[in-house]
C-alpha cells in the first residue's frame, strides 16, 4: 500500500488531476462575473488534453519496438518487428 502512495505522489497525471481540480474549485467558489461556464470547461479539457498525452507517452515507452512494414518488390510486404504487451 505504501508503494502505491509513493507511486501516485511521483504521477505527473495525479498532479496534473489535483491541480485541474484545484483550479476548477477555486473558480467556481470566487464571486468573479466572466463566463464560468467556458472557463472550466476549457481548463478541463485541457487537463484531459495533458493526461491523455501523458498516458500516451507512458505507453509508447513499454513498447520494445515499433513494426516497421518493408515493401522490397511489388506484391512482396515485410513486417519486422515486435510489440510488447503488458
């Protein structure tokens, strides 16, 4: 258990989730009259935007290497190359 909270302290996704939600909050207490609507709504896509790519970036690191596909004659295709799964 210990090891999960350390793990989730160094996630760059957990930080960048606490500080979208920390943003969202505080604006939606402040007494502010711009459109709020708008606000979070862009703030939160944003914040999606950044642990979507982040995600993205963790997975393609896993991978040992990517396929490559080879055409060497017409009608003759080559794929080398393995995926790593898990």
């Amino acid at each position: 258990m210990k090891e999960l909270i350390l793990s989730l302290l160094h996630s760059r996704k957990f930080w960048a989730f606490v500080v979208g939600l920390l943003t969202i909050t505080s604006t939606a207490l402040s007494a502010e009259t711009f459109p709020m609507k708008d606000y979070i709504q862009q703030v939160t896509l944003m914040v999606i935007g950044y642990i979507g790519s982040i995600a993205f970036e963790d997975g393609m690191a896993k991978r040992d290497s990517s396929p490559t596909v080879q055409v060497s004659d017409p009608g003759q295709v080559v794929v080398t190359g393995e995926v790593k799964n898990g």
